[in-house]
C-alpha cells in the first residue's frame, strides 16, 4: 500500500478514497500467541486473588497460621522459667479487641500473605501496654541518610504517622519480614512464588464457571440416520428441540429417561484426553501452591500426592518443616523487641511437650529415655527437658 502526501482532496473538501491495488499471490493472516496476563504482586491483589478467592491459599494460611497461633509459649529469665509475669499477660491478651491466639493469627496471616508483619508497642497508661497489627499495605518503611530503617509510616483514611522501630520504654514498632534475595528490607511472600500456580488454578476455575453458565458441553447428542437418508423438516426439528429443552435441561430434568422416535439414536459423550490433561493441570498448580507454603498435599486433600505413608506423618512433619520454624522465628523477634521494656535477660519459647501433632515424638523419645538404664532420674528429667527433683 503506497501513502501520497498530501492527500488529494475531492471538489468541497472530502479526500478522496484510497485505492488498492490487487494482490495476485492470496492474503496470509499470522496469529502470534500473546503473552501471559499475571495477577500483581502487591498485596492487596494477592490477598483478594488469592487468601479471598483461591480455596487452597485460603486453606493453606489459615492452616499455618491456626496452628501455629495455638502452640504455648514460654518465659525464661536466663534459665529460669517464669510462669506468671506481665509480658505473658500482654501475649494472652495484647488489647481489648483481640485475644493472643487471635492477634498471632493475624500476625502469621500477614506474614504468608505478604512476607512482612507490622507490629506497634503502645502505652495504654501507667505499667500498662498494648500490641496491635498494623496492615501491611498501609505501611512504609521509612529510612535514614545512610539506608537503615528507623520508623514506620503508617497510612489510614483518618491521618497518617509515623512509628520508631525498635523496642523503647515508651513504644514501639517491630518488622518481620521473610528472607528476600533482592530486597533489603521488604519481605518475600510465599504466595508469589507460587504466582504462576496461583493463576493457573483461578483460570481454570473461571473456565469451568464460563462452562457451566452457558450449559457446559452437551451430554450427548441425538443422531438421525432414517435408513432412506432423509433429514428433519424444520417443525420436526423444532418440536424435537422444544422437547428436549422442556423435559430434559435443568435440575429438574436431571436422570430423566429420554424417549426416541424411528431413527433417532442418542451418542453419549465423555471427557477427552485433552479434558483429562486440563484437570491434572488444576491439580498440579494446587499441589505447587501447597509446596510454597510447606504444606503436605496430603493434608489439603489433594488427589494424586501420597507421598507420606499416613496422615499422622504428614502432620508430623508440616509442624517440624513449617509450623514451628515460624514460631521460633517469631519468638526470637518478639523477645528482642518486647524484652528492653520488661527487663533484660527474658526470652520467650514455644513449649513443644504441649503440641498434640508431636504426641507420638514424646512418647518415642520417653521410650528411650526410659529403657536407659546406665542414666540416672535426674539425668533422665534433664533429657527430656526438665529439671532435677528438688531435694534428692
């Protein structure tokens, strides 16, 4: 196609219509397949595309967090345990909208969901203090002149401030974050590792959706082959329809026996190979979403992954793999947070003896311990993490 500028115009000023000159040799049309459209990883968008609308990041979370919410802690000042002391109140009840399970659910939810967690130290009054959970995509980390983070702007619709990290005898603002190879300071999220999966999987769910709302694929079809050859008149052929649509389409029709005339003979039709692949390929994106957050298949109820030998197995090591390597990290960034404002020297822990996924460990272990005849009772009490009888 040749351009001529400027344009002759016709007599009144409308441009004459371009010509084109023919094309022996045919018209070739070249379709190139399209880049892949991905969900955004901010985390709002991965929050709602996946905690809110993805049933296995939805399970997945609440699974950890619920878990790992539950397990018990415990105080040491130096090696002393510590049954009752204030910051062991301020954890079972961290302020008066939230309990301590609940408060550590929300903590761990953010910390999957976003790979960072915010928390603020407030003083609520003379010896006493609150926790609250600042929402992740409301804050920035604000930094100094030489790249270190020393605050936190917090964003809301009523106003905006500005939190100091670090523990301080008049509050504070703590940062977790997951291990992020290309950033500094955010966190890395599990979720967006398992992005790809993510989107594979809502995919195929809308498509099933889109199926299902225009009436799937047919169930069957009715075959007319009359032996003299002939077709269907048209009020033969919508009579027919009209019957089928009528008595045999919705719940209502649903098992209903279908009655042929001479000549008609009904194909029933099943899912091809290809449907088949596009099934697995839903389950293969579960089991990688699972995988991202150390979740055992087995547990989520994922056909096709048994790869442990029993569900107590799998339970077992989802908390040894994940559930308790996430509260030991969150004991240790709590007790170098919250200890300055209490007294140094108080470390917080898990008590794994109180963990119910760990019973059979504990009864192996007491096992041994016991059958061990060349140990004393004390040494015995000692092995098994506790302390020697007092008195003896």
């Amino acid at each position: 196609m040749q351009l001529k500028w400027p344009w002759t115009k016709r007599p009144g000023g409308i441009s004459a219509p371009e010509r084109k000159g023919g094309w022996p040799g045919g018209f070739v049309a070249l379709h190139m397949q399209a880049e892949a459209s991905w969900t955004r990883r901010d985390y709002a968008t991965l929050a709602r595309e996946g905690f809110m609308r993805n049933p296995v990041v939805h399970r997945s979370v609440r699974l950890i967090a619920e878990t790992a919410s539950a397990v018990p802690w415990l105080l040491y000042d130096g090696a002393a345990e510590l049954s009752e002391h204030p910051l062991l109140s301020l954890l079972e009840r961290p302020n008066a909208r939230q309990a301590g399970a609940s408060f550590l659910e929300a903590l761990y939810g953010h910390l999957l969901i976003s790979g960072n967690a915010y928390g603020e130290l407030v003083e609520a009054g003379e010896a006493l203090r609150e926790l609250h959970l600042l929402r992740p995509d409301r804050v920035s980390v604000v930094c100094d002149a030489r790249g270190w983070p020393v605050a936190l702007d917090y964003r809301t619709d009523k106003g905006r401030r500005t939190v100091p990290t670090g523990a301080a005898d008049t509050g504070g603002a703590l940062h977790l974050s997951l291990f992020h190879p290309l950033d500094d300071i955010s966190g890395f999220p599990p979720l967006e590792a398992a992005l790809m999966a993510l989107d594979t999987h809502n995919a195929a769910g809308r498509w099933n959706k889109a199926l299902l709302d225009n009436s799937a694929r047919p169930s069957g079809a009715l075959v007319y082959a009359p032996k003299d050859g002939s077709n269907l008149t048209d009020d033969q052929f919508d009579r027919l329809k009209a019957q089928l649509e009528e008595g045999y389409t919705g719940t209502r029709g649903a098992g209903r026996p279908l009655v042929l005339e001479g000549g008609l003979d009904w194909k029933a039709m099943g899912l091809s190979p290809k449907d088949m692949d596009f099934i697995e390929a839903k389950n293969s994106a579960s089991r990688d979403i699972a995988l991202a957050f150390g979740v055992p298949p087995m547990l989520l109820g994922i056909p096709g992954d048994n790869t442990y030998a029993n569900y107590q197995e799998a339970n077992r090591a989802f908390y040894r793999m994940t559930v308790l390597p996430l509260v030991a990290r969150t004991a240790r960034e709590l007790s170098a947070w919250l200890a300055p404002a209490y007294g140094e020297g108080l470390r917080l822990w898990y008590d794994a003896d109180q963990v119910d996924g760990l019973s059979a460990e504990r009864e192996a272990l007491w096992a041994r311990v016991g059958a061990a005849g060349f140990l004393t009772d004390d040494e015995k009490r000692e092995a098994v993490g506790y302390g020697s009888r007092e008195g003896e």
